[in-house]
C-alpha cells in the first residue's frame, strides 16, 4: 500500500475521516484558500476585503499558538461580532487548520491550497465536454491521457518552490519521504 504524506482537502464532510482510515499515519490539511472563500461567503459585499485582512494573521502566523491568539482577536474584534459564523466555520474546520503550522513556509507555500488541482479537473471536465460522445473506453482514456500531458507541461508552481518543499518534506518525514517517492 502506498503512503501519504499530506492531503489538502476542500472542505467535504468525511473526506479526512476516510483518508486517514486507509492511511491513518496522513497529515490531512484544510485548504486555506477554501476556507478564505467559506468565510468570506458569510461577510457582506463591502466588507470582504476588510475582512478577508482581518483573517490573514491567522493563517499568516507564525504557529498554531500566535494562530489561535489571531483567531481569537478575531473572534473578539468587530468582525467577530458583526460574522460570527465566519468564527464558527474555522473553528470547526481548526483541527485540519493547526497541522498547517507545523510546517515551514517554504511548505506552506506549496500545501496552502487545492486550486491547482481543481484547475486541472476543470480543464479535464472542459474537454470531455466538447467531445460530447467517445467510440470506446480507451478513446476516452487516450482523449484524457493526451489532455493530461498537455496541462502537465505546462508549469503552474515554479520548480524552485517544489525543490524548495521537497526538501522539507524529506526531513519532515525522513524515511517516509523517501519511500513515498519509490
């Protein structure tokens, strides 16, 4: 059975539960960007850019300790009394938020968000789309597979932040890294 270091989830209800039943040794982190568009969702129209700068010392600290500090000014602050909820949805979303300071930046950088993939579901999605029908299974597969390298060729993060990341993760996670890699 292969190993998985890190999953970055969005979000879904249960998603972290079922990662780590088949790999319980998994960190399972929140997408800050997802949890940033769930919260603004709650603030009105004008005041997202207000709060969206309020929320940032909380992912931007330093570790989970600074972290809880800046959620609880937050919480105390005008914002969280004008969206309580937005208080209440990192709070409940907190146990996946905390592994996330473990990390140096140079990971942080690369785990913060899911977007890349979503992006690349989309562009996958978009083509099967236009095609509409397919011969046969390997047609699809032989559709997706040329759509795949494609998207793959072109570079979304710079290699210098994965090496950077990689890095990190092989001292993070020592023996684990390298047979993650295998």
């Amino acid at each position: 059975c292969q190993d998985i270091l890190i999953a970055v989830v969005d979000g879904l209800k249960g998603l972290p539960e079922a990662i780590n039943a088949v790999f319980s040794k998994t960190t399972v982190q929140t997408c800050i960007v997802h949890l940033m568009r769930n919260s603004l969702d709650y603030a009105g129209w004008k005041d997202r850019k207000l709060v969206a700068a309020a929320l940032k010392p909380i992912y931007a600290a330093a570790n989970e300790q600074q972290a809880r500090e800046a959620l609880t000014a937050f919480a105390h602050g005008p914002w969280g009394a004008k969206y309580p909820t937005i208080v209440a949805a990192w709070e409940r979303a907190w146990e996946h938020v905390v592994p996330f300071f473990i990390f140096p930046p140079d990971i942080r950088r690369v785990i913060y968000t899911t977007n890349a993939i979503e992006n690349m579901n989309r562009q996958l999605r978009k083509i099967i789309k236009n095609r509409g029908q397919f011969p046969s299974d390997e047609a699809a597969v032989k559709l997706l597979w040329l759509a795949l390298r494609n998207v793959l060729a072109k570079p979304s993060r710079s290699v210098h932040t994965w090496k950077a990341a990689m890095n990190q993760f092989a001292i993070l996670f020592g023996e684990r890294f390298t047979e993650a890699r295998d």
